[in-house]
C-alpha cells in the first residue's frame, strides 16, 4: 500500500470525511503509492486490498502504483474513467 504507516492508519478518517461532505455518492479509489520503493514499505498489498474491501470498494478501485517510474499510473486513469458516470456499458466496461 502507501509507503507511510501513518497515512495509511488516516484513511478511515478521510473517507469518512468525504462521505460527510458529498454524501455516498461519491468516487473513491484508494491508491498506494511508491511502489518502486519496496524496502522501505511500511504496509502490505495484503493490508491495502482489506481496507479497500473494508470500505466496499471493487478490486479497480484500490491500486498500487509509483509516480516516480510510472508503474500502474495509466491504469489508475484507466480505472477512474471507466467508472465515471455514464461511462458504463451494460457489461461494466468502459464505452
């Protein structure tokens, strides 16, 4: 997941926060970043992937990826516009 343990332990708060603010009606995608940085990582694929179920997001909403080499960064687009509102086909992909 995300590099620091300590942003990591606020996401709950922020989504939270969001839901407050916007309602249920909103997108969330949950991103961990620094994948490039693997020793250095304080949370697991493993914990990322449960919050992101804990908070009832789909597996295309919760991606790992690295800003500094590029990894995934495209396919984060990808996943955010494929779910954009109107931007659904009958089979769930992206029109």
């Amino acid at each position: 997941m995300c590099l620091e343990r300590q942003s990591f332990e606020n996401v709950n708060k922020w989504i939270s926060e969001a839901k407050n603010h916007r309602g249920d009606d909103i997108m969330i995608v949950l991103v961990g970043n620094k994948l490039d940085d693997e020793e250095n990582r304080q949370v697991s694929t493993e914990e990322g992937s449960n919050m992101a179920k804990h908070h009832g997001l789909e597996d295309i909403q919760f991606i790992e990826t690295s800003a500094k080499t590029g990894i995934n960064v495209k396919q984060l687009f990808k996943n955010l516009a494929s779910n954009l509102p109107g931007m659904q086909s009958s089979n769930g992909s992206a029109s």
